[in-house]
C-alpha cells in the first residue's frame, strides 16, 4: 500500500446528514463465485472494506495456540486476487482465550475498530462463560491491534452455559450517519428464542466514543439472528443482510432510520447465492463491502460462507453482487465492483456515485466527488495515533477523545 493510503487510514468518512427517503424494497443480486483466498480451514463471517485503492477483508478462521478461532486479513485491488492470508487478530484478553471470530472494522475518528465474538469459557475475571462482544484498536487498517480489557456489549443476565444459548455476539458496526458515533448491530439469542431457522433477534448500541456503548432504541430490532448493516450514501437507506448456519437461504432488509426494518423473509428479500451448494450445504454469516465508515454508494458485494461439501466448517467465502435499486443505482454495466470503486484513490479521498444507471459508456457512469473526512486527533498527537500514545503510556489502548483539539493532555482516552 502506499504512503497516502496509510496516511487515509487516519481518517473516516463523515456521512452527510439528511432526512430518510421512503423505503427502498429492490436489492438485485447476483452469484459470482468464491473468492480466491489462501487461507487454512474454515472462512465465514467476513468484513469488507474498500481502503484507498486496495480492498482490505477480515474474516473468522481456524485458531492458533490452543483457541478455537483467529481472525485473518488479506488485501486485494479488485476483489478478484487476494495477497497472503495472515493473522490479523488472536485472543489477547482473559474474556476471549477459547475465540476471536465474526470480525466487525470501522473506522472512526482516526482509529480503526474491529469489533468481534469473545468467550472464555474455563476461567474469565468476572466468572461470565459465554458469548459477548469485544473491540480491539489500531491506528492503521493494518494493526497492530490491540484489545481493550473488558467487553464493550454483553448481558451477563443471559445464560452462562454456552452450550444452552448463544446469547451476545456477532456485531456489525458502521459510523452513525450524523459522524457522532457508532452503531453496532448484534445478535443476543437466550434460551427463549426458538423461532426457526435462526432463532435469536438483532439489537442495536451506540456509543459516542465507540468503546462506551449503551442501547440504541428500546428492544430488538429485527427477529433473527447473525446480520450485516451498511448504509446507502445516496438513497439514505440502511441495509441489512442476514443468515446464519442453520439455513442457506440469505435474505435482506431495508430501513431508513436503522431502527424500523422490512420484514424478514419476504419471497423477494431472498439473496442469489452459490447456485452449485452441495445439497444439505449453507450460505451463512455474510457481510457487505462498504467504505471505512460502512457507507457505500448503492453498490456492493454480499460477501459470505458458502459450503464446498457438506458437513460443519466446510465454508469458503463466495461473493455475489447487489445493487439497491437498480433504476437509480446499478452502473455495474459501466464500472467494476461499484462507483466508489470506480473514483478511487490511493489516498481515499474520493468517492463515488452512480450518473448513467444502466449505461454501458464508462466516461459518463459514476460521478466522483471529494469525501468529507470529521476531525480525528492528528493536531493534539503525532499522526493521530492514540493508540501507539496510550501503549507508551502503559495501557491497552486508546482512542481520540478530543477530534480536531490541540491539547495534547486532553487528546486521547487511554484505556486497559
């Protein structure tokens, strides 16, 4: 990568605040195949993102050293070829020794945020053995990241015995369209919840600092579990994929505030998926491809587990394309991948929406424009970088507190 996409690494997209439209209800999508990823084992729950000019996936993977699940990166210029597969994240704190999987990135504020699924469940500090969700910071796209010490969203009220109940876990996280904070959508499944085929329901969190988390809205927002959330730049919709391991079928969901969602399992939310899944086979865990902050342009890859034989953990990730209404959004005739991906740079400062829908001539089809990137911390500590800061201070992590300050003793907030 080169030195001005490292350098956009310290920013985020501020997505412009606007009224939400009408509800869109089309979602077009299309199989294309599994990604060409050398990776051991196992590949399902992936994040997505294009950063500059490279995309950047993260997805759950076989563990190391003992534990159940890691986390891999691997970097691409087109979703077509990928880099080498590494580990991008390991178990670091005593409330994930057995896994880190279902990876959730964001940027915000300068850092970078990868949220996933933890669980220890021999020994954690607070005598909790389930499921529940936890983040780890960088201050580059590339790590290194760290963990902050203790959870960020759970219910200790839910079941310990992990084998009863999921309970919390599988985030999504994306910038809240006003630039202010952070939307993690996730999934809670108790002993309760019995509705087929993945029973469980989605709730939402927010917090302001993107570590300090409290509830979004009253209750559960969607009635099945295991969702990725992205929002459309340009129609002011949210969108919404889901599946999990108990079926393969995925479907979507639109909505334009996050709260408010169509409903599940409509006959026409039902995504086209792997057409050759070996009977018996799943689609399961997908994610969608956005920019940093989880917007995209109407435009996207649905990302996902797909089985290349039957039996658990034979997944692969596969790749089919979506568009969110076709009539005002789909230029896949004339760009590649999407029109961000059409308008950008190794620096990240553009991106991109669709002019000519449907057109085949590639110099009238996407429109580029300037992104607007909100303040981070790189005036108050050297490049933005509160995590290096705070580690050199003795702690864990750390994240900017004071975006756009000058004052380098109120600049970051330093946590173990």
């Amino acid at each position: 990568m080169s030195k001005a996409l490292v350098a956009s690494m310290l920013m985020v997209c501020l997505v412009t605040v606007m009224e939400p439209t009408t509800a869109t209800t089309t979602f077009t999508t299309n199989p294309i195949g599994f990604l060409a990823l050398t990776s051991p084992g196992y590949q399902y729950g992936p994040t997505v993102m294009l950063v500059g000019d490279s995309y950047v996936a993260m997805w759950c993977s076989p563990g190391v050293n003992g534990a159940w699940d890691a986390i891999r990166m691997s970097i691409s210029p087109d979703l077509q070829t990928w880099g080498e597969a590494a580990i991008i994240l390991t178990p670091q704190s005593g409330y994930d020794s057995n896994s880190v999987c279902d990876p959730s990135l964001v940027s915000y504020r300068g850092q970078w945020f990868l949220y996933h699924t933890c669980i220890n469940t021999a020994n954690p500090p607070d005598g909790y053995t389930n499921n529940r969700i936890c983040v780890a910071v960088a201050d580059s796209v590339l790590g290194p990241y760290y963990s902050k010490s203790y959870p960020v969203i759970q219910d200790l009220n839910c079941t310990k015995d992990y084998t009863a109940a999921y309970c919390v876990g599988q985030p999504s996280a994306l910038v809240a369209p006003d630039g202010k904070g952070v939307l993690v959508y996730y999934s809670k499944v108790t002993t309760a919840d019995t509705t087929p085929p993945n029973p469980g329901k989605i709730y939402v969190a927010y917090a302001p600092d993107g570590l300090t988390f409290s509830p979004y809205t009253d209750g559960a927002v969607y009635p099945q579990r295991d969702v990725d959330v992205k929002y459309d730049r340009w129609s002011r919709q949210f969108v919404m994929v889901q599946g999990d391991v108990g079926s393969s079928t995925l479907t979507y969901s639109t909505s334009p505030d996050g709260i408010h969602w169509s409903a599940y399992a409509e006959p026409q939310r039902i995504i086209s998926t792997n057409p050759n899944l070996p009977s018996g086979g799943t689609n399961n865990n997908p994610g969608l491809v956005g920019l940093p902050d989880g917007s995209f342009d109407g435009m996207t890859t649905v990302i996902y587990g797909s089985s290349v034989t039957v039996g658990w953990g034979d997944w692969k990730l596969y790749a089919s394309s979506g568009v969110l209404n076709t009539t005002t959004s789909d230029c896949l005739t004339c760009a590649e991948n999407s029109c961000d991906f059409a308008c950008r740079d190794a620096s990240g400062t553009k991106e991109g929406k669709c002019a000519a829908p449907m057109s085949r001539n590639g110099l009238d089809c996407c429109d580029c424009v300037p992104r607007v990137f909100p303040a981070a911390c790189e005036n108050c500590v050297a490049g933005g970088d509160c995590v290096a800061g705070c580690r050199l201070l003795g702690y864990a992590t750390g994240v900017c507190a004071s975006p756009g300050g000058t004052n380098p003793l109120a600049c970051c907030s330093c946590v173990h």
